[in-house]
C-alpha cells in the first residue's frame, strides 16, 4: 500500500466520521442536517437562540409543521429540475400544479389559504388583484374546487395586489408568517417560515419562496453567513440578502 493511498484513506475515514458525528449544535458549525429534517421544526436554531412561543392555531405554529421532502431538489411545475440547485435548504412538501402559475406571492397565497382552510376560517379566504377584485373562497369545507379556485387567483393577483392587502411591520416586530414583498412586475415575495429568539431578545428568522417559472417552495439558505444559514439576523443592514433576491428593511409586511 502506497503512502499516499494510506493518508488518502486515512482522510476518508476521518471525514466521514466527522460528517456522522457533528449532528448537536456548536458555534462556528453548521448545526443542521437536511437530509435527517422531517418538519420545518426541526431545523435546529443557532446556538443560544429558541424559537418563538406561539398559539397552536396560529398561522407560524402551522408553518413550522409543514412536512419536508426527502427530495431536497427543486422542480418546476412541469417536474424538471430547477436550474439553479444551490439556493435551497430544504423543500416543503407543499403541491406547485401542473401549471406555471405558483410563483412567488402565488405560493404565499396558497400557505395562507391551505392555513386558514385548516383551521376552517373560509370566509376569511380571499385575495384582491390590482384592482381591487375580490376573489373569494365560496366552496366552504368542500376542498374538491380548491385547485381551481387557486388557478383563478394566481392568474389574476401578484406580488403587486398582494402588497396592497398587507400591512407594514417592523423588522423588531417580526413573527413567523409575515412576508417579505417588493410589488411589481416583476417583483418578488417570500414567507418568514419560522424565527427564534436569544436572551436577550435578537431575532433570527427563515425564508421560504417560490420563484419564476413555478417551482416547489423551499427554504432558501443565507448566503451572507453560512455559520447560521439557512437562519437569518435581525440586525441594522437595510438590505436583506437572500441567494436570488435583495429586500429592503422597510418591505416586511403582515396578513
């Protein structure tokens, strides 16, 4: 056996171990593994830090147990895979259709609606486009035409409308289920999926999207600091960095 084949196995060996054995939290580490995660709640928080309390019917607790694909790849609404396979953490096992219609606030829609249809609130089902249409879920409990009634609402709302229907918040402020918006054509849209706080009361949080052309929603990582990613800080930068997208601090919105 030669020496370089030796130190070659040797290394080998050790990272595997390392990789097997680096699952607990630690500073400097990245702390989570994608392919052991079954709901978006067991993404660990960074060191120091415990996610927020929330009541059991509230629209983050229903966030955080969405279920995770063990697929951690993105596909398109007509199943091939997304171009870019770099910006995902993790995959929520969330339907995109058949059609290249849930994109970015599309995809916000669907999370708010599937929320409160769980929670049987579906008066409370209804979104508005640019226009200030409204479009209302009529079918009650009945989810045979809840497909379709998205089909409508994502052919005729976007990022512009649903900017409209939202209200500002600040950054201090944030809960889980607020939304990132910058309206436009285009524009863009992601969903604070989950946020955790320390002792002393600093935030970090999550980001899910869907993007263009219609693709399965996924919580992106932070290309700003891979130590925390896919977690967030609350911090003073007025510019929050996510791997396709730069919102400002001031478009952070609430249902």
């Amino acid at each position: 056996m030669s020496r370089l084949f030796f130190l070659s196995m040797v290394s080998l060996f050790t990272c595997c171990y390392s990789d097997n054995n680096n699952k607990s939290a630690s500073a400097g580490e990245n702390f989570n593994q994608p392919d052991s995660l079954n709901i978006v709640a067991d993404i660990a928080p960074p060191p120091g830090y415990k996610r927020m309390n929330l009541a059991k019917t509230s629209f983050g607790e229903w966030l955080k147990n969405i279920t995770l694909k063990k697929d951690n790849h993105v596909y398109l609404y007509n199943g091939t895979l997304k171009r870019n396979q770099s910006a995902q953490f993790a995959v929520l096992d969330i339907t995109v259709g058949n059609k290249d219609l849930q994109q970015c606030a599309d995809a916000l829609m669907r999370l708010r609606a599937e929320y409160l249809f769980s929670q049987k609130r579906y008066s409370e089902i209804n979104f508005r486009d640019n226009s200030n249409r409204s479009y209302k879920w009529t079918g009650g409990p009945d989810k045979t035409g809840l497909d379709k009634y998205f089909e409508k609402v994502f052919s005729m709302c976007g990022s512009a409308s649903l900017e409209k229907q939202l209200k500002p918040v600040t950054l201090a402020d944030m809960q889980p289920g607020d939304v990132f918006i910058r309206g436009g054509f285009p524009g863009h849209a992601m969903i604070v999926i989950d946020v955790a706080k320390n002792e002393k009361g600093q935030k970090v949080f999550m980001l899910a999207q869907s993007y263009m052309p219609a693709q399965d929603i996924h919580i992106v990582k932070n290309p700003a600091d891979s130590k925390i990613s896919p977690w967030y800080e609350v911090n003073d930068e007025t510019e929050i960095l996510t791997p396709e997208w730069t919102f400002l601090d001031n478009q952070l919105r609430r249902w």
